[in-house]
C-alpha cells in the first residue's frame, strides 16, 4: 500500500512540474528521464523480476514504433488508435519469442544473445521491406493536436510519458505483491524448485515477456510520436537495448523505482557531461563512460542497493 | 541471383572474410568460455589495436605483417591489466555489472580514440595491397589469403596453449569449476587475467591481418561485435576450433546468402543460423553439452 | 560505501542537475548575435560532423573579422556549439538548450535523420534552422516555416544526374547502354536508388541490377564479383565515405572497369582525401554532388586556407556549411535584428548571391532553395575537375573511361 502511495506522490509532482518549470531544457530534460524510465520498466520486468536478461529488447520498441508509424501513415489509422494496436503486437512478439526460447530451454547468456539476435532480424527485415519504408523510413505526419497525439507544448507529451510511466510502476507493483508476481520471482530465485513446487515455469516467463513486450512497444509509440521519424537502425537498432538496460541495473535490479532512479541519473549525467569540453569531442562521452565504470563499481547492487544498506 | 561462375569466388571470398571473423572470434570465445564475460568492449579493443598497427606502420614503417611481434605482446599485457585493475574490480563478479563495465569500457575507449586521432577513417597502403592471388577462376586479394592462414595458426597455437601446457591446463581447470582450482591452490585472478589476456592478444594479431584490407576509425569496431558473438555461439563458447570453424561458415554464410537474397537482406542468414544454434544446439558444433 | 562519500556523490549528482539547466558558455560579449551551431561530433557520423562544425566557424570567424553585422553595428557573431552525438533525439535535446541560451538561428545538423528531428525541436520555438547538407527531401515538405535548406536535396540530385548522363551519352555517341546501382541501405542511399531504378529505364537504360549494401559493410568482393557477372556499362555508387573507398578499391583489385563509374552523391568520389589516399582507384570517376562554384576565387582561397590546415581537406560538409553561415548572416544583415521573426522573414524573402557556390541568387519555397542544384566533377590527374555543365565546367568529360 505504502508502495502505491509513493506511486501517486511521484505521479502527481510528475504533473505539476509544468506548472512551475517552464524551461524547454528542463521539461524536456524530464520527458526523456520518464522516457527511459519506462524503457527500463520494461526491461526489469523480465530481467529484474523474471531474471531473464535481454539484449534485444528493441525487437519490442521497434514493433511499437512501426506499429504507429505504419498504421498511421500507410492506413490512415488516429494516432491513439495505433497504442492497443502497438501493445497487442508487442505482447505477440514477445509471446513468439518466450515460446521459442523458452520452450528450448534457452536461460542466461544464451537467451540473452537469442534477442539480440531476434532484434536484428527485425532490423534486417525492416531495412528490406517496403512497408516499412525500407532504408528511408516511415515519417509521421505533422498534424498537431491533442486529438492526433501530437501537442504543440511540451506539457502534454509530459503527461503522456507520465502515464505510460505510472502505468508501468503500477504494473511493477501488481508484480511485486501478486500470486503472479510471487510465481515470477520464485522462478526467476530458483527455477527448478519453483516447478517443484508446482510453478507453471513456461507459462508464467511467457506472461512476463509478453508484459515486458507491451510496455516496451508503449514506449516505442511515445517516440515515433515525439521524434516523428523512424528508420530501422532507430527502431531496431543495440541503441535502444542498451538504453533500456542500463538505468534498471544502475538504479537497482528487480525493484520497483530502480529503472526511474537509474533513469534519473544516467540522464543528469549524460546531460551534464554533454556540455562539457565543447572544443573537444569525445572527452565528455569519456567521462560519462568513466563514470558509468566508477557507478557501477561503487554501487554494484545500483543505487537503490546503496539505500538499503544504509536502513 | 545464384550463377555458378560467381559461386565458387564468393566460397572462397567467404572463407577469407571468415578467417577475420575467426580471429576475432577466437579472443571472444576465450574470455566467454573462461571468464563467462559478454565482452561488449570487444569491438572498442579491436579498433585500438588496428590503431596501433596503423601508427606502427605510419611512424615506424613496420609492415603490419611484422608488426605481429609487437602487436600480439602489447595487446597482451593491456588485457591483463585491463582485467586485473579494471574489470575484475568493478564488477565485483556480477554478471550485469560486468556487462554494464565493459559498456562502459568502450565508450571510453571509442571516444578516447575520437579524441586522439580524429574522426578521419585511415587506411595503410602496402606493396601488396591490391595484389590477387588466382585460385581457379576466382581472384582473391593476397591480404585475405594470408589472413586465412593467419586464423588457423593462431588457432592452432591457442590449441596448443591450452593443452600442452600448466597454464593451459589452469586456465581450463578455472573455466571449469572457479571454486575447485582456488581450493587445488590455483590463483584464480591472475588466470583469469591472463585469458582476458589471451584474448586480447587475438585481436592483436586479427589487426594485423585486417587492416591491410580495411581500414580503421573510432567506431570500426562496432561493425564486427554481433557477428563474433555469433560465431562465438555456432562454434560452442569456449572452443577454439569451434571458433575457427564457425568464422569460416559464417563468412560462407555471408557471402552466398549476399549472393542470393542481395547484400543488405542475406545478413539475415547469419541471424537464423544465430537464433537456430541458440535454440537447437546451444553448445555449438564444438562445445560440450552444458 | 560510507554516508559521508554517499553524501558527496549526491551533492555531485545534484549539481550535475543545477549545471544541466545553466547556460554553457555564456561569456557573452556585448551584442553577440549567438548562432547555434549543431552537428554530430562524436559517434558514427563524427567525421563529417567534425568538418560542418569547421566550415561553420570559420565562415563565423570570417565574417566577425571583416566587420560583423554592420546594419547592428558591427555585432559579432558567437558560435554556440552543440554535439549531436550522432542520435536524433540528442540533437533535439541540444535544441532546447541553445533555445535557452538565447540563440538567433541555429546551423545544422548534417545528417537527415538528425534534421527531422532539430528541425522540428526548433519550429516549437520559432528558431530560424537553417540546414546545412541533409539531403532528404521531407526536411522540406513539413511545411514547417522556420526551415531553410540551402543545398540541393537528393530528388533534385537524382534528376540532375539522370539528365546529365544522357547528355554524356549522347555527347559521346552512346556507348553506354546498361547501369548497374550499388547504393547504400539507408535514407540517401535507398531514395536515390529508386529515383534512378524508376526513370533510367524511360530515358534508354537498361539498369541490370541493384544492389543494395549495409552500413558497414566489411568486404565488398561479392558485389564486385556480381558488377563483374552482370558486365554493366555503368556502374551507379550512391554510399557513404568508408564504403565508396572500399568499394573502389575493391574494384580495382578485381580489375573491373567499367565503361564509367557515374557516382550519384558518391561518398568519396568529389572528396579531396579519397583522390589523396587513392589516387589509382579514384582516377575517372565521375560524380553528381554538391560543388562549389570553380571559377570564383574566393572559394580557391578558402580551400587554399583549408589544405593549410593539419588532415583537414576542402569538403562539402566544409563548404556547405561556411555558405550556410553566410546565408545567416546575410539575413540578419538585412533583418537588422537580432529577433528569430526577423530572420525567420529574412530569410524567408532572401534574394543572397554573393556566395561562391553554383545556385545563383536563393529563393526559398517551402524551405528549399531553388536553385541549389549538384555539379558534375571527374577525377583527372589526381584532381577534380568540373565537368557539367559548361557554364561551370574546367574542362572535358572523358566519357566512356579509357584510363
């Protein structure tokens, strides 16, 4: 309970932030915070929760974002429209790929590389397919207005994000104190003794893929529709993989804010060593990777790991 | 589409691709096989080390074939510290945070590189750099030829390492069962740096068979990462003749499938062929049953 | 890790928050006109977003020296450097901030992909974008009114090229009967590639194949082996950099030689450092890219400047973007203000000229210059030359090679 109640504290000093901030930097600043946020929700889900690291999950951002893309471009779909459409696809592709990587066995490292090479298959597919507009990509037409998913201010892109987010975290919760939940992480400790214990271990890794596909495609709607172009090597591309592993592991894997705080912090820390050194390209990419070492060193169990210890 | 006469050149061009393959490959599967390590810095130290043939042949002359006796050592003890003081540190031996440190390792080392040398992709220009060599009807450049007979001697060295002597045999002991050797007196750490090593040392000698043929810049790497990784699973993690073996499929793979569904598409065939090892047969053509 | 060291590093974190809002480089001198200037200067596409930002300065510190802005009297122009980092949205990003330093117009950003999104991020604030090489043609066909692409996009290079290898043709009795296409896979390469694929059959080609490569590609001896099977008497190239020399080079180890090799914004084919590093391969070859104009002198003393400088040589990217400054500040000059409405209007009804490159006086509409249009140069003794069409031409194309 206390864990919704911080939920909705977020959520609502999320929301009021336009109210005092009108800096473009600063809202967008948070738009992409609450953006890889909702990246890393969804990789925690199958990697924190499930324990099934994922090299690939931009086979799931990737789908989302086609899925808005074409449906709108190509079919003349609403904007909104393409969101249940993206996160049914989504489940579907990560329903196809649990199948068959679980179904073999596939565990560790080994599934792990399975999706990074799922992730490029698609990309490949995508960069030859004309439906997806092959190697120029899809553009989404400008059209702005509330009612086409496009907003003429930062501030409803916010809210946007904001959802998807809350959604998320809310979803995180049901996981952490559901019987589903309770499955997911028994077999992710330990699966042999979950089945034992009598553990659907197949049906339940497969619901959480599937979770983890959706809400990954719902971030991949939010970028097609805040950036308004993408191509495959944007959609499918390791880019967004990595993106959507490195805040859960930074902010602490398997629990409920550790995707947000690492988000948090790799976003400051990307923007605040971009400036530095302008004269110099390179030297702040540098640090930032020097300090990704140095985080990950001083805080092998991610920030949150630091926290507990000290309660 | 698929024509005879342009077949066996593209076997032949495929085999020599895949040497390169293999020998990048080759450090990969050590550093997996014995470390478990998914080394994501892997393309960053490969550039580095086509770096250093670069500059070696630039202001030195050394011919990059010579540059093997300079390479190979070099690479060698940057891995060993790299592991010792960095990596084996920071990931304190977890698995996601060694991840997220050799992430972290490459950005540095790419951009290091931005830094140092510029942007400018920078090619070596040798006496032989535009010979062909016939072999039937196909002409294939000499570079890739001596590439190809580079790969098997590498490989057959590390056999050879690996069997044939204490460290060898420590190094297997310790990929095996981490807690055995350490009780048997085995100072795990330092074996372990000496494989991250090895594996390095692989990539010396793979920059100095590929750069006559390619070319280097910051973000080189980048473009070899997936397909060792593949190769790394086709040959079963942790075999070297698996590594070989499967280099040399993969750059057949390439190639006829290249031939056939077109260049951007036929990459699709070494993806399949990733996700059906991975599924049907995850130990690799070489690997022990897990 | 004990509280105090924890403590610290939340202290630091905290700071790195407040630094991301402040403005970087502020030390604004009195009536500094900011222009953002915005490339990708690090990741994959660092070597020509390195040379745009060095066209950029130079033409800023060009114009500061002579003068600044006289109608502002003698305002100075200051660079507000950003870093794309290769990534669309990081280029967005980078917008918000010289939004909020106060930027006049913004330079930018190389790459299409990257244009779409600076472009758009910019729009929301009414900056003036003026766009430097980004060749796709949706960055102009948004309507979006802040948007001003100097250079040629690659439909107009596309039909450029078409026409002017028939002309070739016929010029030379029309021994060329057949092309071949080898392009890349992205945006660029892939638009081009269809453009061509589509008309050249109407105009009397018969194009054999196409083939389409990745990026990167490491080994190009399969698709010199099927240029070789299919025996074309044209081989079209439309890459980038690294793949074009790979390809060339390539080429000639295999001994393929076609009757042309007529690249369509060929990756290395007009690049000064190609001819320097691969003078044997890159002798011949013919090109449809960007160009400066041959015969005005100022563009020979920029490029002397530029070959002065260490492993620096006289690019597109070089000179599209010292254009592009110019183009600014000629706007601003007429604006006679600092305000993005003025520049963006400015701009808008420019009628500029006094540029060394082959357009003519700009015109926007919908964003696109009107006149911008590609050159036809060839590699001849280890130099490029223009060769199409004769009001620019150097001298004669050798069409079909015999080299």
């Amino acid at each position: 309970m206390r864990q919704l109640a911080a939920i909705a504290v977020f959520a609502v000093a999320a929301a009021v932030l336009p109210l005092f901030i009108t800096s473009g930097v600063v809202l967008n600043t948070a738009i992409m915070i609450l953006y890889t946020a909702l990246l890393g929700l969804a990789w925690n889900i199958l990697a924190g929760f499930g324990g099934q690291f994922s090299f690939g999950h931009a086979v799931f951002f990737g789908t989302g974002a086609y899925a808005a893309a074409v449906l709108q471009a190509k079919l003349g779909w609403n904007a909104w429209a393409t969101l249940p459409a993206a996160l049914l696809l989504g489940a579907a592709v990560g329903a196809f790929i649990g199948a068959l990587s679980f179904r073999y066995g596939l565990r560790g490292s080994y599934f792990a590389l399975v999706t990074l090479a799922f992730a490029e298959v698609f990309r490949i597919l995508a960069n030859n397919v004309t439906f997806t507009g092959a190697g120029v990509g899809i553009m989404v037409k400008l059209k702005s207005g509330a009612e086409n998913f496009q907003f003429a201010t930062k501030t409803g892109y916010l809210y946007v994000i904001l959802v998807f987010v809350v959604a998320g975290l809310v979803l995180c919760w049901w996981l952490k104190n559901s019987r589903y939940g309770a499955w997911l992480q028994a077999v992710r400790d330990n699966e042999e003794s979950a089945a034992a214990l009598g553990v659907n271990v197949f049906r339940v890794k497969l619901g959480a893929i599937a979770l983890s596909g959706a809400l990954m495609a719902a971030g991949g709607v939010f970028y097609a529709q805040y950036f308004q172009y993408i191509d495959p090597g944007l959609a499918y591309g390791p880019g967004v993989s990595i993106e959507a592993l490195l805040g859960p592991i930074v902010g602490g894997l398997g629990t409920l804010w550790g995707p947000v705080l690492g988000a948090v912090l790799l976003q400051l820390l990307g923007e605040g060593t971009r400036g530095l050194f302008a004269n110099a390209p390179g030297v702040s990419l540098m640090l930032y990777g020097a300090l990704l070492v140095l985080m990950v060193t001083f805080m092998p169990s991610g920030v949150l790991g630091v926290l507990r210890r000290r309660a | 589409m698929l024509e005879l006469s342009i077949l066996w050149p593209s076997i032949l061009n495929g085999l020599t691709t895949g040497a390169v393959y293999a020998l990048i490959a080759l450090g990969l599967t050590l550093i997996y096989g014995v470390l478990h390590i998914i080394n994501f810095a892997h393309g960053a130290a490969l550039m580095m080390a086509l770096y250093g043939v670069y500059y070696l042949q630039r202001s030195l002359g050394l011919d990059p074939y010579v540059s093997l006796a300079v390479m190979v050592p070099t690479m060698f003890a940057a891995g060993y510290l790299a592991y010792r003081y960095v990596i084996g540190v920071a990931s304190h031996g977890r698995d996601e945070n060694i991840l997220l440190v050799t992430l972290g390792v490459a950005i540095v080392l790419e951009n290091l590189a931005l830094f140092l040398f510029k942007s400018d992709t920078r090619t070596i220009d040798t006496a032989y750099t535009f010979t062909t060599v016939p072999i039937g009807s196909a002409m294939i450049a000499l570079p890739k030829i001596v590439a190809f007979f580079g790969a098997a001697a590498t490989a057959g060295i590390l056999l050879l390492i690996m069997r044939a002597t204490d460290l060898g045999r420590a190094i297997r002991a310790c990929a095996k069962e981490r807690q055995g050797a350490r009780l048997v007196g085995i100072d795990v750490e330092h074996v372990f740096a000496m494989s991250f090593g090895i594996g390095l040392a692989c990539l010396g000698a793979a920059a100095c068979f590929l750069l006559p043929a390619y070319y280097v810049n910051p973000m080189v790497g980048n473009g070899f990462v997936l397909i060792a990784f593949t190769i790394v699973v086709l040959g079963g993690m942790g075999s070297f003749a698996g590594a070989l073996v499967g280099g040399l499929l993969i750059g057949v793979v390439e190639s006829v499938g290249g031939l056939w569904l077109g260049e951007s598409l036929g990459q699709i065939g070494i993806f399949l062929i990733f996700i059906a090892v991975l599924l049907f047969r995850p130990q690799g053509l070489f690997g022990a049953r897990a | 890790m004990n509280s105090q060291r924890r403590r610290q590093f939340l202290i630091n974190t905290t700071a790195l928050a407040a630094s991301a809002a402040l403005p970087l480089g502020a030390r604004a001198q009195a009536n500094a006109i900011k222009i953002g200037v915005l490339h990708p200067v690090t990741g994959f596409l660092a070597y020509s977003g390195n040379l745009s930002r060095l066209g950029a300065q130079m033409a800023i510190d060009d114009i500061n020296k002579a003068g600044g802005i006289k109608s502002l009297g003698g305002a100075q122009l200051q660079a507000v450097l950003g870093d794309a980092q290769s990534k669309p949205e990081v280029g967005a990003a980078e917008v918000e901030k010289m939004n909020e330093e106060g930027v006049s117009a913004i330079v930018g950003a190389y790459a299409s992909a990257i244009c779409l999104a600076t472009t758009q991020a910019a729009a929301k604030h009414n900056i003036p974008h003026v766009v430097d090489v980004g060749v796709a043609d949706q960055i102009v066909e948004r309507g979006l009114k802040n948007t001003f692409r100097f250079p040629p996009g690659y439909k107009v290079c596309a039909d450029t090229a078409m026409n002017d290898l028939v002309l070739l043709n016929n010029l030379a009795g029309k021994p060329a009967r057949s092309v071949l296409i080898v392009h890349e896979e992205s945006l660029f390469g892939t638009g081009t590639a269809n453009l061509l694929a589509q008309q050249l059959p109407n105009l009397g080609f018969e194009v054999k194949e196409v083939i389409k490569h990745a990026n990167p590609t490491r080994d190009f001896n399969n698709i010199v082996l099927r240029v070789k099977a299919a025996n074309p008497d044209v081989v079209i190239p439309a890459n980038y950099y690294n793949e074009y020399a790979l390809f060339m080079r390539t080429m000639k180890q295999q001994n393929v030689r076609p009757k042309a090799i007529y690249s369509v914004l060929g990756g290395a084919a007009s690049s000064y450092k190609f001819v320097k590093e691969f003078a044997d391969a890159a002798n011949g070859v013919l090109d449809v890219n960007h160009w400066f104009n041959p015969k005005d002198k100022r563009a020979s003393a920029l490029k002397k400047r530029v070959d002065a400088m260490k492993d620096q040589f006289f690019t597109y990217e070089v000179y599209l973007n010292y254009s592009a400054v110019q183009l600014l500040a000629d706007a601003i000059e007429r604006a006679k203000s600092t305000k993005r409405d003025d520049i963006v209007n400015a701009l808008a009804n420019s009628t500029w000229d006094n540029h060394f490159m082959p357009f003519g006086p700009t015109k926007f509409v919908n964003g696109q210059n009107q006149g911008a249009r590609p050159l036809m140069m060839q590699v001849l003794k280890n130099d490029i030359k223009v060769v199409l069409p004769n009001t620019y031409a150097e001298t004669e194309p050798a069409f079909p090679w015999k080299g």
